[in-house]
C-alpha cells in the first residue's frame, strides 16, 4: 500500500513498510526510509505505481482552474476529498484528488488551511486586494526589470534625475529605482556611483560633493524660513571704550573687537569684547532650536553655510559706527605688559572700526615691524601694544620657538568657476594677537564657571588627543589649564551656550545649564561629531578645488615632500596630500622629490601620482602639527571663509570626536 501525506510543508508519496497506529514508515521511490505520523497521511492508494504519482498529480493539478475551484467551494470548511469530488463529478481517483490538494495547497491567496488537507476560501474582498496587490508586484517588477535593462545601457530611466545623490547614499531599498540600480550593478560589476556616471546622471563634482553633504546634514535645505527676530537690549550699562575688529573683508559674522586704554599707573586695560547673542537668544526659543540643529557656521571655498539667519546676525554683530551687545574682559596690566587682574562685564560698545586685515597687514607685518617701517594706520599704538603683550601670552603658555620651522596657511577664493589659492606664513602678527587674546579669554572664562561650579563645555587635550567635556581639565597643546569656547557665539553653539553660563554668573542668576544637565550633554555630544563633519567637508571640498587648480593651471609635474610616515607626501604650495605614489622608494621624512601627475577623479578626489627623482633642494625640517585649536582661533577672525590648512601632516583617519595625532 502506498501514501500520499503532507511533510515539511510540501507533499510526497511513499510505501509503507511497517504501520502502528500513530506512525508509519515508509520509502520513498529513491530509497529512503522515513517514519511519519499517521495523521499526516492524506491518501492511500495502489495505483499508480510510486514513482508516476506524483508526476501524474502535479499535471492534473495543473489543468485545474484556481479561480473556478475557488467559486465552487463555498464559504463553509471542506476537505480537499470533498471538493475533488464537487469539480469532478464523481468520487476522485487518487491522482485526481491529489491534484486537487497539490492546487488548493499552491493557492494561500484563495484558500486559507484549516488542517491536513482541510481549507476554507477566502472572502471576496480579501481576494480581490490580495490579487491587486500581485498584479502590482508584478507590474513592478516589469518595471524594475525594464529600468535595470536601461540601465545596463548606461541609458537613465525616466524620474532617475532628481534620485541620484538619494540613490548613491540614503537610498530607500524597496524603491523600485534602488532595485533596479542594484539589478543593474549586478550585471555589470560596476558600483552604483559609477553606473550613474556611465549613465551620465552625477551631477557636475562640485554639486555632487555639496549635494551629498546637505543630503547629510541639511535634508531640509539650508534657507532658515520665517523666524521673529530677537529682542536686542537697549538696557545696557554704555562702555567708556572706542573698540575696533580685526577680520577679513568678507567677515559678516564679527564676534570679536578689542580696545585699549592708558591707566594712571603707566599701564593699560586691554578690552575683548564678543558679541552677545545670548542676551536675546533664549533657551527653548525657536532660534535656540535652529542654533541646537545646525551647531556651527559651515565654512567652505567660495561660500559659506551660516549658523543664523543673516537679519539675526545683524542685530548682534560688532558693526562699525554701532554701540552693540557685548560680553567683555578687561586685562589689566602693568608697564611691563604683566597682568594684574581681569574683570568681565555685561555692556554695550562703540565699534569705532572694523579693520579688514588684507588692508591692514599691508602694513603691520614682521618685516614692517622689525624695521619700524610700518608707516601709519588706525590704531597703529594700540595694535603694537597688543601685539607685544600676544607674544608674551604665547611664551607664557611655553608656545613661543623662534626656531620653529614656518607653516603656510592656504585660502581659497573662487570666482566663475576660477580658483585662486593663496598663502600666508603663520603666526603673522595679526594671527598671533587675535589668536593669543581669544585663547587668553577662553581659558580665563572656563576658568570662571570652574571657580563658580558651573558647568561649561570645555575642549580638553592630554597625550595629544582632543576631547570635550562639561568639566574643566587642562588643554596640554596651548598650554592652558582649562579652555572653554566662548569667542564665536555667532558662529558656534558651544560658544553661545557657555556665553549663557557666563552671563548668568555674571548677573548672580540660576544657570540655564545646572550641574548634570543632560540637555548641556546632548549639545556637546551633537556639536562635537557635527563640527568634525563640517571640518571634513571643508577639506574635501579644498581638495577637490585644489585639484582643479592643478589642470586649471596645466600643472603636469610638481615638487612635492616626503612626510613622516614615509609613504604619504605633500604637494608643494598646496594643502594637498596623496598618500600613495607610485614608483615611491623608500625616503627620509622631509626629503624633496618630483612627481608627474596623471589623471584625475574629481568624485573620489584622486589623482594618479607617479614618483621623478629626488630633487635637489635640500630636506625640509618637517614642523609638528600645530594644535586645531590653535589653529582655529587664528583662523576665525583671520579668514572668515576659510579655516587654516595645516602643512604639517595629511589629513588622519579619525572618528569624529577625535582629532589627528601630532605626526
């Protein structure tokens, strides 16, 4: 006797060799011996033979309507026995009725199981949807396949245009348009970024650099929309000062001006004065929630991403000819340009002057000032006493080394689509006297909330690692005890929210931010992986546009320096590092060599590099990589558009909450 029973979701046949009640075993028409329960058997049979049955089955099944099976069973449970004898008239034969099981078991979307071999047909309006719902899916994956087939053309399907940067990196993966791509890069072995360009769909580098980075960071668009502007305090106690900025001429975000004033003692009180947004930009307001999203100005070649909205910035900014918002330091200091003490205030201030450093360094420059031939600009006496007290604020942090090999800083300007790449030694005297008062003030401010145990975020530095932290620690790479933005409010979140600490201390009032908060927390956290992002898309944008300096100036062979992990090398007169070159022997750090360029790919911002010879300048003294923030206080009211590229060491791979080793 044979069996037709149910196993493992399918069906099969077998004969049987012993029988129990509860169980059975049989063997299969190959061989195989298997023990089954007897409730799981649906037929017994003797003919046909073993091995034609279930072919003869399954054709039976096959000429059997779906459909009309469906409309003639009824709504009520049946077995499929039952039903074979309804649809053919008479009692089945076996392959008749297990034609039947084998087409109600292949049919889930008609027939709901109930049992072995026992079925109820699903409701009409079930059915229908169920049916649409295949009939799309099949007209979807027509579609899939049509677009992966032009794709495989290298030909773009119709609504692919406005998907790509989409596509190439937040794709939605049950889009019929990811599916097709993925089908397509299947067939072809090509990745999707380079399908698309085969298919002519990435837009021009540039874009699809910039585009890629708002998908990231501003899926919204980077406009700011309706905001009411803020209520800019009139209130304010009138500063006896004349203050002046020192920033680019394309600054519009000035957050910081200085002043100078004799005292009776012989000595002066040096005046920082930083804009105040915090007086109006309240916690929870809607500008607070803007400023909490973007967390930072984004700064990059030829343009610029703001942090507020410009009419905000207006109502804040250290304007010439306006008395405006401030949060000042006083240094007061003797003869000798030692300080005595310091004091901060809440204050208005006259901005007599917004000095544009291109125009000014002109004139006060090292070569102009070591031979007194600086000739005559405003502020000349303040601005020489204020560079003299920098220089003793740097040899104070232990940062002064008169045999340090010079660094290059590189700015970037781009106007129709030409590129122009300049350079400026570092620690200029305008650097070096903004960057050393902004440092002064942020350590002795962090120091303030320390001594008031107010939580602040600090910038920390220890075993040249760079992390930031609500509780004071000291900053090993300037020098400091504590450091603690507070010199770009404007520009920067974590500076507006200590700035809102500070002032509360201040005023004698609650902080905003008490000890623990984990809203204070949450912004560090976010700030210090977002500001790292935009650092990052800042330099690839300089590397694509100094690679486009280099055909736009027919550029074939350059000089170039071996750096000091032997492998990676630096461009001469570019922030520009290739880490590998071909043909590269093994060279001392430091060695000059020649290269011969190749081509390039402006999406992944290479360039085929081939090793010359060695060249006959001597070796470069190779500088250690200066410290970032160091770098970013110089480079904030120096150049506004741009942050300082140092030439020391190639850009490292880092996690976002880290920065680079000194190499």
């Amino acid at each position: 006797m044979n069996v037709f029973y149910e196993e493992d979701g399918g069906f099969k046949v077998g004969v049987i060799m012993t029988a129990t009640d509860a169980s059975l075993q049989v063997e299969a028409a190959h061989g195989k011996r298997s023990k089954i329960k007897t409730a799981n058997v649906l037929l017994r049979f003797e003919r046909p033979a073993l091995g034609e049955f279930m072919a003869l089955a399954e054709a039976a099944a096959g000429d059997i309507d779906t459909h009309f099976l469906w409309e003639c069973c009824g709504q009520d449970e049946f077995g499929f026995e039952q039903l074979a004898e309804d649809y053919f008239g008479h009692k089945p034969a076996p392959v008749e009725a297990a034609g039947v099981a084998i087409r109600l078991h292949s049919a889930p979307m008609y027939f709901y199981r109930k049992g072995k071999g026992r079925y109820k047909a699903a409701p009409e309006d079930t059915l229908k949807a169920a049916l649409a719902g295949l009939e799309k899916k099949r007209l979807q994956a027509e579609q899939v396949a049509a677009c992966a087939a032009q794709l495989v053309r290298f030909e773009l399907p119709d609504g692919f245009a406005p998907q790509v940067i989409q596509l190439l990196h937040k794709p939605d993966k049950n889009s019929l348009e990811f599916k097709a791509l993925e089908q397509a890069c299947q067939q072809t072995q090509l990745s999707p970024l380079r399908l698309l360009e085969r298919c002519g769909a990435v837009p021009h580098a540039h874009d699809y650099h910039f585009q890629t980075f708002l998908l990231e960071y501003f899926p919204k668009g980077t406009a700011f929309g309706e905001l009411e502007l803020p209520a800019v305090p009139t209130d304010l106690p009138q500063a006896e000062v004349e203050a002046f900025s020192l920033d680019d001429s394309s600054t519009t975000e000035i957050d910081d001006a200085l002043s100078v004033q004799p005292l009776a003692d012989g000595g002066w009180r040096v005046g920082v004065h930083i804009a105040a947004p915090a007086l109006a930009i309240l916690p929870g307001s809607k500008l607070d929630q803007l400023v909490l999203q973007r967390l930072s100005t984004v700064y990059f070649p030829g343009n610029k991403i703001t942090m507020l909205p410009q009419d905000v910035v207006e109502c804040f900014t250290l304007q010439e000819g306006r008395s405006c918002p401030a949060l000042s330091m006083y240094i007061d200091l003797n003869a000798a340009l030692e300080v005595q003490s310091t004091e901060s205030r809440i204050e208005a201030v006259r901005i007599a002057a917004n000095l544009r450093n291109e125009i000014l360094e002109r004139n006060f420059n090292d070569e102009a000032l070591a031979s007194n031939s600086d000739g005559e600009y405003p502020f000349k006496s303040e601005l020489r006493l204020l560079f003299d007290f920098a220089r003793k604020l740097e040899a104070g942090r232990g940062k002064a080394d008169p045999n340090r090999p010079p660094q290059v800083d590189y700015s970037f300007q781009v106007e129709n689509d030409r590129v122009i790449i300049g350079k400026r030694k570092r620690g200029a005297p305008i650097d070096k006297l903004v960057s050393e008062l902004m440092i002064f003030v942020n350590c002795a401010w962090g120091g303030l909330l320390a001594e008031r145990n107010v939580p602040g975020i600090y910038r920390a530095q220890s075993m040249g690692r760079v992390r930031m932290t609500t509780s004071p620690a000291p900053h090993q790479g300037l020098g400091v005890p504590q450091y603690a933005w507070s010199s770009s409010p404007l520009r920067r979140a974590v500076d507006l929210l200590n700035q809102r600490q500070l002032i509360a201390v201040l005023r004698g009032e609650p902080a905003p931010y008490p000890k623990g908060s984990g809203e204070l927390f949450a912004a560090m956290r976010d700030f210090d992986a977002t500001y790292n992002a935009y650092l990052e898309f800042q330099d690839r944008m300089e590397r694509y546009w100094c690679l486009r300096w280099l055909v736009q100036e027919g550029i074939g062979e350059i000089g170039a320096v071996v750096l000091r992990d032997g492998s990676s090398v630096r461009f001469d007169g570019l922030p520009f590092f290739c880490r590998h070159v071909t043909g590269l022997p093994e060279l001392a750090p430091g060695r000059k060599i020649r290269l011969v360029l190749g081509s390039i790919d402006y999406l992944d911002l290479e360039i085929e590099v081939r090793f010359a010879g060695v060249a006959a300048e001597a070796a470069e003294v190779l500088p250690e990589a200066e410290d970032e923030d160091y770098q970013a206080e110089a480079a904030d009211p120096i150049a506004e558009d741009e942050f300082s590229a140092t030439d020391a060491a190639p850009p490292a791979a880092e996690s976002a909450t880290s920065e680079p080793e000194a190499v």
